[in-house]
C-alpha cells in the first residue's frame, strides 16, 4: 500500500515520463505546436503556460503539451508527472485526437 502511495505520488505509477527539455514553439516542430496549441487553447485554461514535446506517431504526430507548475525549476521538475494534454495530428497538421491527462 505504501509502495502504491509513493509511486503516485512521484508519478511512477504511470508511462508518463516527464521531458528534459523543451521544444522551441518557433523551431523545427513549429507547425505541429501551432496546431496542437489551438486545440490546447479550446480544452484547456493553461495553454499559455504549456510547454511541448513532439514525437512522430504512425502517419502523423503525437504532440504533448505540459502544464508548468514550477516555474522556477529546471527540466522536468517544472512539471507534474500528470499535468499534460496530449494532442494528436494526422500528416496534414489536423488534430485527430486528444486526450487530458490532468
């Protein structure tokens, strides 16, 4: 039971891996994270504070954007294990899917 408690808590208890670093809105994913964050901006109240990882999924991409809850922290401590969205887009940038994760 204690065991169970503490992976919660650190959020072990999932497949969430909280990233190291961060994409540049304005870099290499730039299209992906303006699509993604449209549709963040309809589901969500944070999507100012978001900050994105984007990885290539199939015929499309997989595109998560993570609340920043700790501003002041460096890599993932700026996140909480369970405090993203994950927004899913087909090969020409339309979201397909999405799917709250805290």
């Amino acid at each position: 039971m204690i065991v169970l408690f503490f992976s919660l808590l650190t959020g072990c208890g999932g497949n969430a891996v909280r990233m190291e670093q961060a994409e540049n809105p304005q870099g290499r994913y730039r299209e992906q994270i303006a699509a993604a964050k449209r549709l963040l901006e309809q589901q969500e109240q944070w999507a100012d504070r978001a900050e994105w990882e984007v990885l290539k999924s199939g015929n499309g991409w997989k595109v998560i954007a993570w609340r920043i809850e700790h501003p002041e922290a460096k890599g993932p401590n700026r996140y909480l294990p369970w405090g993203y969205s994950v927004i899913e887009l087909d090969s020409g940038m339309v979201a397909v899917g999405y799917q709250r994760k805290g």
